[in-house]
C-alpha cells in the first residue's frame, strides 16, 4: 500500500497540464534594445522620454527592468519618464526571460534646455 501511495505522489507532482505548468516558451536569449523620443512635460518646462522597448527574442511572460540614471527606475515595458534635471543620463534596459537568460542596453542621453 505504501509503495502505490509513493508512485501516485510522483506521477501527481512530476506530471501537469499545459494550464498549470509555467512553460517557458523561448529557449532563445534576448537581445535587450530600445529606442527613445523627448518631448516637453506637460504644464512643466522639464523634459520628459518616451523609451519604445526594441527587444528581440522577448514572450509575454519576459520582465524589462529600466534605470534612468537619475536614481528613478521602471519595470513597465514602454515607460515614459521625466528628467527633473538637465545633465548626462545613462538609461539601461535589463530584460531577462522566462528561462532566467538576461541581456542589458544601455544608452547614454543628454538632457538640455532645448532638447524638446
């Protein structure tokens, strides 16, 4: 009886349908990338960037996590951010995938008075 009880435990544990398993479905690593446009905030005179992320070989279940330079960071895909301050940021852009593989970009930005 107990030998039965064991094999049932395993084969419930080891086996499991496509609804409740986490499948990864990228084996391929990322290649972290993006692109980026400034406008002026709304109602201020700061600079605000709207980051479009350019990443290949990323799914769904993948997680962008972006530093602005400026001590703020984002874990939204796209963000838009505002540079209080004018001076040299380097923004990096961390995506790791649902298989734990991660790749970085980064990209220096200069934010001036008239960068609008």
């Amino acid at each position: 009886m107990k030998k039965f009880i064991l094999a049932s435990l395993i084969f419930i544990v080891l086996s499991c349908t496509e609804e409740h398993c986490n499948d990864c479905e990228s084996t391929e690593i990322p290649v972290a990338g993006f692109e980026y446009s400034r406008f002026r905030c709304e109602n201020a005179s700061n600079t605000c960037v709207q980051f479009q992320n350019t990443s290949e070989n990323v799914t769904e279940n993948s997680n962008f996590m972006w530093t602005f330079g400026d001590g703020e960071s984002s874990d939204n895909e796209n963000p838009v951010h505002k540079f209080n301050d004018y001076g040299e940021f380097n923004v990096v852009l961390r995506v790791t995938n649902c298989n734990g593989n991660t790749s970085y970009y980064s990209k220096s930005l200069s934010i001036t008075y008239d960068s609008n």
